[in-house]
C-alpha cells in the first residue's frame, strides 16, 4: 500500500503544478492591447427603379435596342452601295 500512496502523491503533486501554477512567483502576463476599431465608411444608396438616373438609362438602352433592329440596322439598307450594279 506504500506504492499506491507515492503513486496517489505524485499525480497529486502534477495536477496542483497545472492547477497552481507550478509554483512560479512570475507576475501574469499582461494581456495584449486591445485591436483598433474598424472604419466605418459611408453607406452607399442603392438605386432604386424610381431614380431618375434609372430612367434615364432604361430609355437609352430601349434606344439602342430599337437602332440595332429593324430595316435599318441591315447591311442591305446602306444608301451609297448598290448591289449588282
């Protein structure tokens, strides 16, 4: 039963070594300074389908839509060429 004694006191002596510190007088190290805080940039507005920088846009791209359809928009249609003649 002496065995299991000096067994029982050295697993004892380890875990009051973790738990206490080893028994070090060391001062615990300061904690590290805190990060700066982020940013904040302005917010950014979205555009919404009332702006009328929408709208402005939306008839320019119809525009262009209508000028690449049509009669007009062919190759058979340029007035300066003739074909066969």
């Amino acid at each position: 039963m002496g065995i299991a004694k000096d067994v029982i006191g050295g697993i004892g002596d380890v875990i009051g070594t973790i738990i206490g510190g080893g028994g070090k007088s060391e001062a615990p190290a300061a904690p590290p300074p805190p990060a700066p805080a982020p940013v904040v940039q302005k917010q950014t507005v979205m555009p919404t389908a009332d702006d009328d920088a929408v709208r402005k846009a939306k008839r320019a791209s119809l525009q262009q839509q209508a000028a690449r359809q049509g009669r007009a928009s062919t190759i058979l249609t340029q007035d300066s060429d003739r074909l066969g003649g």
